[in-house]
C-alpha cells in the first residue's frame, strides 16, 4: 500500500520502472490482501502518472490486471475491474484497442455472473473501456 502513493510524489516515471515487475508479481501472491494491494497500487499509479504510466507499461500492466479478473475472491476481482478503470481513463486509443478483444468478454462475463460489488465495478470498467477506445469499439457494441 505504501508503494500505491509514491508516484503521487515522483516526477519521473522512470523512478517507478523497477517497481512496476514486483507489483504486477504480486497480483498473483497467495494471499488475497496481498493481490488486493497491488490492484490498488496499479490503480493509484495510472492515475497519479496519467497517461505516462499507461503508456511506459500498458505491456506488463493490462495481462497482468486481465488475468486477475478470474481470482476467486469477488472482493479482488472487483478492485480489479476498478484498477482497470483507472488505467483505461489514461490510455491512448491506440494502446487499448490491443486489449479489448480480450478484456470485453471476462467484463462482460463479469457483469453476467457476478455478485453487485463486481458487477458495478465490471459496467464501469468496460465504460471506460469503450470511452479510451473511441470509434475503435464501434465493433464490439454488437
């Protein structure tokens, strides 16, 4: 958690490169408070460092925060869907459209099958899926 605010206070993203491999490694640690964590992390970051964040590690980031929408606990599932959420807002169309044939159905599933915590978070993850996308998702709508 304390990891989540030092990008508030770095002027550089290239201070935070050697951090970025050991959050996303732990977004697959054994302990469930310790993924929720680095959800957390990822989320804050992408919107302390808006756009920058997104762009240097959208390559590490985005698989990594895809996969843990299939953890088993709802709890971090959702956090996962808002991490997202906070990384799409700052993503340039072109990064996301990469993503979004394979990040729009786990939403979706997500929004059919999940408990309200998860389905909130899963319908605004996959709105600013569509808004960071533009024309590009006209595709997809159906």
């Amino acid at each position: 958690m304390a990891l989540s605010q030092v990008g508030e206070y770095l002027d550089d993203i290239q201070k935070i490169a050697p951090m970025v491999p050991v959050i996303v490694q732990h977004l697959l640690h054994p302990n469930p408070k310790i993924r929720y964590a680095a959800l957390h992390c990822i989320g804050q970051m992408a919107d302390d460092m808006t756009e920058e964040f997104q762009e240097n590690f959208h390559e590490q980031v985005l698989p990594a925060l895809t996969q843990v929408l299939d953890d088993p606990v709802p709890r971090v599932q959702a956090h996962a869907c808002a991490a997202m959420t906070n990384f799409f807002e700052g993503t340039d169309e072109n990064i996301i459209v990469q993503y979004v044939g394979v990040i729009m159905p786990k939403l979706c599933n997500l929004i059919q099958i999940g408990i309200s915590i998860i389905k909130e978070n899963a319908v605004t993850a996959l709105a600013s899926l569509a808004e960071a996308a533009k024309e590009q998702f006209v595709q997809f709508y159906d």
